[in-house]
C-alpha cells in the first residue's frame, strides 16, 4: 500500500496552508461578498445577541440576511411590514456619505461608482463599517446624521432608536454609541473622509462615553482577520481629537501597483456562476446591472459563485 512520504505531506501541507490563509486573509471585493463574509464569519454566532439598532434577535435565511424575531425586543412595525422583519447589511457611515465625495457618484449615482470606482468598492465592501440591523430600521435611519434627541418619542415600539425625520437626525441606543463613533473615526481615517465639526464633537463624546466593550474588541478581531488589518481606534493604537489628520491608508494601499485589485473574475449575480477573461465565451457579455467583479476565483467561490459550465 501506498504511504506518501514526509516531504510528500509537509507539501500537502503547506498548500492546504497556502489555501487556508487565502480563504481567512482576502479581503471581499465587492459589498455582495462582504455581507456573505460577514454572516459567515462575524456575525454567525450573534443572531441571539441582537440586531445593531434595537437590539432583536433573528434567524439565518439566504445567503446573508435573516428573519426577525418582532416580540425578542418588543419591536412595533412603523411603516413597512416587508421590511421589518429582515435583517439587512447596514452601512454605519452611510455609503451615500461616502460615495458623495467621489466624483462617480456625481456623474451617475451608486451604480455608476460600483462599475468604474476601485476606491468606492473598497469602501462599501469594508467589514468594519457593517452591522446586521432590521430592515425598517436601517430605512428609516437612511443616511441621516447622528445627533441626541431627547425630546422625540420612540416609533419602534420598546426598540430604542429615535428617529427625527424633519431634521434628517438619529439618535441610536446607546450600546453602539461607542462603536458607531469609532467606525466613523476609521472610515474617515482610512479614505480620507470629510467630517463635520458638529458630528466630530458629538462622536468624540460618544467615544469616551462608552467605551469598546468585548463583543466590539471581538468584532474587531474577526474582522481585522477577513480584511487584514484592524480598527486602530477600537484598539486604543490611534485617537481622535479635533483638528485631526487623516493617515488615508486605503488611499496609499490602492495606489500601491503590487497591493492594487486587480479584476479577472467576473460573475453574474442573477446566475450566480461566474466566468474568466480567457476560456470562458460568456465573460464580456455579463450585463452592467448583474455584474460583480473578484479579484480571484477563490473570492468568488466564497461568495457562493461557481464557474460557468461553459469554460474551457
């Protein structure tokens, strides 16, 4: 019988490594694949913790999202009933607030940005900046800024989220005070964002108020394994006081030819197969509105691709 030798297995070894570490380290390249990463790999034991704005606990259904368990958190429907009961992929810092600052958005809007922005997708696509929230709470937050408001009501039921929508303001419970103030540090750090001074002052307090907690120094590990890097201000390597200057790594990364992504798979997100650049026929003719680039096969594969069948 056939017994393989030492070198034999520490090869097999060392590429089952190899492969493993791909499959831990590489960062999602589009924001379909960082919510599947993120049920997967972040959130996948936390559906019983509750949900980021109020706090409900949900089941798994899909590929990302879940269903809402309404009573876990003495949630009211205010307005729409479809969405209430489903978590959804929420953006902390709004994408709109930071696809507003790249000139795609301007001239065509989100879609225009995820089909001819690098920098854009890396942004929308970073773990650090989502968190599973209900479905209506996410609506109704849109992409208002945070503020403190005692004097308007709750519209959630017993979930604790104050909503002004004439003032285009939301205040969050205060268990992710502390980490929605940190994540924005980071987006705005990172990409080099623009911050008011009136959201500046406000999340500075927030900061010192309620600081990373374990679930956010745990949060921040997992995500720090998916991405490559962590966030600097829940780890206390970096801080914020007023008058602060961006470190812009992502910027610095994307300019970076050996660090730069470079796009060879493309899939199809209403097929769900995806196709290369040389052997596959069907690679060019994947419309703009069902197109999602990878970098690689390995990144299309965990997020739930498989290749077209009619690849050589």
């Amino acid at each position: 019988m056939y017994r393989p030798g030492r070198s034999t297995l520490l090869g097999a070894l060392a590429s089952a490594l190899f492969v493993f570490s791909v499959l831990v380290s590489a960062a999602p390249a589009s924001f379909e694949a960082a919510k599947i990463l993120a049920r997967q790999q972040v959130y996948h034991d936390r559906n019983q913790l509750g949900s980021f704005y109020c706090g409900c606990d949900w089941e798994w259904a899909g590929r990302s999202g879940g269903r809402v368990d309404l009573d876990s958190c003495g949630y009211r429907i205010r307005a729409q009933p479809n969405r209430a009961v489903r978590i959804e992929w929420e953006h902390i810092v709004p994408a709109s607030l930071f696809g507003q600052q790249r000139l795609c958005w301007q001239q065509g809007g989100r879609g225009n940005c995820k089909r001819t922005d690098p920098l854009y997708n890396l942004m929308e696509a970073d773990l650090h900046n989502l968190a599973p929230a209900i479905g209506e709470a996410n609506a109704d937050r849109s992409n208002f800024r945070f503020g403190v408001l005692p004097a308007t009501p709750f519209q959630h039921g017993q979930c604790p989220i104050r909503v002004a929508f004439h003032e285009r303001t939301v205040e969050p419970r205060d268990e992710v005070k502390g980490l929605i103030a940190r994540v924005y540090f980071y987006m705005h750090d990172r990409y080099d964002l623009r911050l008011s001074r009136q959201q500046e002052q406000l999340l500075m307090a927030w900061n010192l108020q309620h600081p990373p907690d374990a679930w956010e120094l745990e949060r921040d590990r997992r995500v720090a394994r998916i991405m490559g890097h962590g966030n600097p201000f829940v780890r206390g390597e970096r801080g914020w006081l007023p008058g602060h200057r961006n470190q812009a790594e992502g910027l610095r990364a994307l300019a970076k030819p050996e660090t730069r992504p470079q796009t060879s798979v493309r899939g199809n997100s209403r097929s769900r197969v995806y196709h290369l650049p040389t052997g596959c026929p069907s690679y060019s003719r994947v419309s703009g509105a069902n197109r999602v680039d990878f970098d690689n096969e390995v990144q299309a594969i965990r997020a739930g691709y498989r290749k077209a069948g009619n690849c050589r």
